[in-house]
C-alpha cells in the first residue's frame, strides 16, 4: 500500500514539469520573436508615409432633376520618407462624396515608389448622370450658387514594403 502512494505523488509532479517546460519554452519563444521584431525595426527604422492633395478642380458641373454631372479633378503627392524602404501600390482608388453621399468614383493603376521619393498621383473621378437625395440636392445648389462646393475626397490603397 506504500509503494502505490508514492506512485500516485509522483503523477502530478510530472505533470507539473511538463507544464513549467511548456510555458519556459513560450516564454523564450516569444521573448525571440520580440527582440527579432526590436532588432528589425531598429535598423529599418521605418516612417510614415506624408499624403498632400495638391490641387483639385470641378469641371461640367451641372444639377439637374436632382441629378449631377461633374468631373473632379484631383493631384495627391505621396512623399515616402524612408531610406531603405520602397513602397508597392497594389491598388488605389479614391472616392468623392458630399455629405454622406458618394458621387465619383476611380481606380489608380498600381505604382512603384522607391526609397526618399515623392509620386504624383493624378485621378479623374466622373460623377455622370448621379441621383442625389432630395436633401443633398439642395445643399448642392446652395453651394453651387455661391461658387464654392466643399466635397470628401478619400483615397484606399493597398501597399507593400520592401526593404
């Protein structure tokens, strides 16, 4: 009868070992992980990329039966300040709306910027034809009349870097 106490004793240390192995074995894995993270940013030492709209212009604007037709214009300057980093545009596209409302919409060909340089993106966005709400309607023609038309312009893009 001693001898089967002292086999019962002796499962939970095992189990105990095995547990502190496991968790000693995490803890070193994701101590490496985090000081190869540490050490890769350190020398990449990496920035953000510094997005200005340039210009931007409407032209053929016209309301009419609460519909719109107009094409915007618009020059962003993406700088890319890093100096061992290029950036790969897969796919851009940006997005005109006023309140709420979208009204153009286009797709920029994928681009290349290398390290320490500055890309001009031109887009063309057609809004042909576009029923307006009611209200937006309004507000447009209000703003029409007094020469200046405030709009949201976005632009997603989907990027890789390379170092």
């Amino acid at each position: 009868m001693a001898g089967n106490t002292a086999q019962a004793t002796q499962q939970p240390v095992k189990h105990f070992n095995l547990v502190r192995c496991v968790a000693v074995c995490l803890l070193t894995l994701i101590v490496l992980v985090g000081l190869a993270v540490l050490i890769t940013w350190l020398v990449i030492r990496p920035k953000r990329l510094v997005y200005t709209l340039e210009n931007g212009s409407l032209q053929h604007f016209n309301l009419n039966n609460k519909h719109i037709n107009a094409t915007f214009d618009f020059v962003l300057m993406a700088y890319n300040p890093n100096t061992k980093t290029s950036v790969y545009y897969d796919s851009m596209e940006s997005v005109v709306s006023y309140k709420d409302q979208t009204l153009a919409f286009d797709t920029i060909d994928p681009f290349h910027q290398p390290h320490r340089d500055t890309a001009r993106v031109e887009s063309k966005l057609v809004a042909q034809n576009l029923a307006l709400s009611p209200s937006t309607y309004k507000d447009l023609r209000g703003e029409k009349s007094s020469g200046e038309i405030e709009v949201d312009v976005h632009y997603k893009s989907r990027v890789r870097f390379r170092v």
